[in-house]
C-alpha cells in the first residue's frame, strides 16, 4: 500500500502526556457511570418514558466511543505510530469524531423533548411518544453514517517524514475535507446551538411562570436543560471555533504548527463529553437523585469508619467491631438501593 506524504512535521507530545492521561481518566470514569446510565435508560424505556429512548442512544454512543480508546491510547504509546490496517483506522476515526455529532444530536433531541414537554404539554404530545423518539433516533444515526461514508472513501492512513504511519491527521488540511468542515460546523454545531439556545430560554421562562409545577421539580428541569446546555458549550464549542479557523486559514505548515497544540487540545474535550453525559440522569428522576446521593452517602460512611477503624485498631477493638457491623448494614442498604425496581419519571 502506498501512502501520502504529510509533509508537516508536527511535534506531537501533546499526545504524549495530556491525551493518553485524560483518555485514561475518560475511561476509568465512564465506562462505570455510562454502564450505570444504561441500566437507568433501560427502566425508562420499560416505563414507556420517550425521553429514555434518546438517554439510551446516548449513551449507546458513548460507550462505543470509549470502545475505540483503548486503540488510540496503543496509538499514543506507539508515538502517534498507527500499527492496524487503514479500515481500523478509518472505524476508529469514525468512532472517535463522528461520536461528537451523533451526540450533539442526541443533546437536541433531549432539549426540545422537554421544551415541548413543559411549554406546550398538550398540543405536541403525539409527537412525544417512543415510536417519534426511535424514528428521530434513527434519522440522527443515519445522518452521521452517510457523512462517515465520505471518510472512508478516501485514503485515512499516510506517512509523515519520520516514516510514521498517521491515523485521521492531514497537515495542512486536505480540500476535500473543507466542504465537510463546513457542513460540521454549520449544521453539526451551528445551528443545533441555536436550537440549544431557544429550548433552554423558552423552559426556563415557561417554568418560572408556571404556578402547577412543584419546586422540586422545576428545579430538575431546569438542572436538566442547564447541564444540557453547559455540556455543549464546554465540550463542543472551542472545537468546533478552532475547526473553522483551521479551515478558513490553514494553507501551509507554518499555520498548522502554530494551531496545532490549541486545535488538539479542543479535540481532548470533547471526551469529556463521555463523562458529562451520565450526569443528565441526575435530574431526570428524583428517585435516580436520590439513589446517586443516598449511595454516595453510603460510600463517604464506609471509607470514615474504615479510616477511623485503621487509626484506633491497637487501642479499641470494641469500636471496630462497631464499624465494621455498620459497614455490613450500609453493604446491605447499598445492595436494596441497586435493586431498585422503577425509576419514577
């Protein structure tokens, strides 16, 4: 196989040290709270709740995005030194970019759900029923397979000039990547943050209003929309300015030098996107809430009675025995707590 030649030599120990740490971190962090989300999606979804639909495609995103670490970590260690084929490189660059849009399409699909939810209840409710949920679903996943496939029409695997193989990275930027940028920033950032934007000002004005809805629960919509919102902004948003200014600018390697440390560095948070998402959960139930809390709690407990009992071992053995009955009761609460058969919506 014959590769192009990248004719930029990037320093990459960006790489090196911020990636591989943080991707590490993503994956200790999300693998569990993801698998967790999973579980609670799949309650709602057994509850008939539309929304879990697009909670569990979601979340079904990210994990198959923390699937695809592992490889570029390899890649990472090997010194940005790809040792697959080209079409792993090009199922693994899929799953790592690809994964930002089907999630910001996710995040919309959750935005204006609870717009029309709160501010028309009535008039759109055919509209918010699982089979709508599963067909935007499926139009949100097809939408970025089609523009997948243009990706792996063209060659994704090329030879820098330390005789490295390079996975996903042109420097300077190719021309047939530009249109595609476009599209991604325009339609793939832009304008879901218009819709971002109008949903999140629309509820909270619509809650503030409203006198029928409990404290408790205009404060988890508005948790809900705000997280929503904030996940967006932090994730997406510096990725998406320095992949514009890229494409408007990037002509020569002179330019792709100097933006490269930034441009990278806004690609490293959108995987916190993996870790942020979990967190929607939070204020999608109460009793979902309260079980994080109630175990986080349990957990605080046992670690300062174990931390208690370590220093008094040699002088009150009374007093660990006492902790460690406690320990065996929060062990209990903690095993009732899991079994939770429904999520209240």
């Amino acid at each position: 196989m014959s590769e192009d030649l990248i004719n930029c030599t990037i320093d990459h120990r960006i790489h090196q040290y911020l990636f591989s740490s943080t991707y590490i971190l993503v994956l200790l962090v999300g693998f569990p709270t993801n698998a967790y989300s999973l579980y609670h999606a799949w309650l709602q979804l057994r509850a008939r709740n539309e929304l879990g639909v697009y909670l569990l495609n979601l979340t079904l995103s990210d994990l198959l995005y923390l699937a695809s670490l592992p490889v570029w970590l390899q890649y990472i260690f090997y010194g940005d030194d790809w040792v697959y084929s080209e079409w792993a490189c090009k199922v693994c660059g899929f799953l790592l970019y690809d994964n930002i849009y089907i999630s910001i399409g996710f995040l919309c699909c959750i935005s204006i759900d609870r717009y029309l939810a709160v501010v028309y209840p009535l008039r759109f409710s055919s509209v918010r029923t699982m089979k709508a949920a599963a067909l935007v679903s499926a139009i949100v996943w097809l939408k970025e397979l089609a523009v997948g496939i243009v990706f792996f029409q063209h060659r994704e695997l090329s030879r820098d000039n330390s005789n490295q193989l390079v996975c996903f990275e042109h420097y300077p930027m190719q021309l047939w990547e530009k249109p595609i940028n476009y599209y991604r920033f325009s339609v793939g950032y832009l304008f879901p943050l218009g819709i971002l934007s109008i949903s999140y000002f629309r509820v909270l004005r619509a809650v503030g209003k409203s006198a029928g809805t409990q404290t408790a629960q205009k404060k988890r919509i508005k948790h809900l929309v705000t997280i929503t919102i904030i996940i967006f902004l932090v994730c997406f948003s510096p990725y998406h300015i320095f992949l514009l200014v890229r494409t408007l600018l990037e002509t020569d390697c002179a330019f792709a030098e100097k933006i490269f440390d930034y441009y990278h560095f806004s690609l490293l948070l959108t995987s916190l996107n993996c870790v942020a998402d979990p967190a929607l959960y939070c204020f999608v139930s109460e009793s979902v809430q309260n079980s994080i809390y109630e175990a986080a709690e349990a957990c605080a407990n046992v670690f300062c009675c174990c931390s208690k009992c370590q220093s008094s071992y040699n002088t009150d053995p009374v007093h660990c025995g006492a902790a460690a009955s406690f320990n065996n009761s929060t062990g209990t609460s903690v095993v009732k707590l899991l079994q939770q058969p429904k999520v209240e919506l």
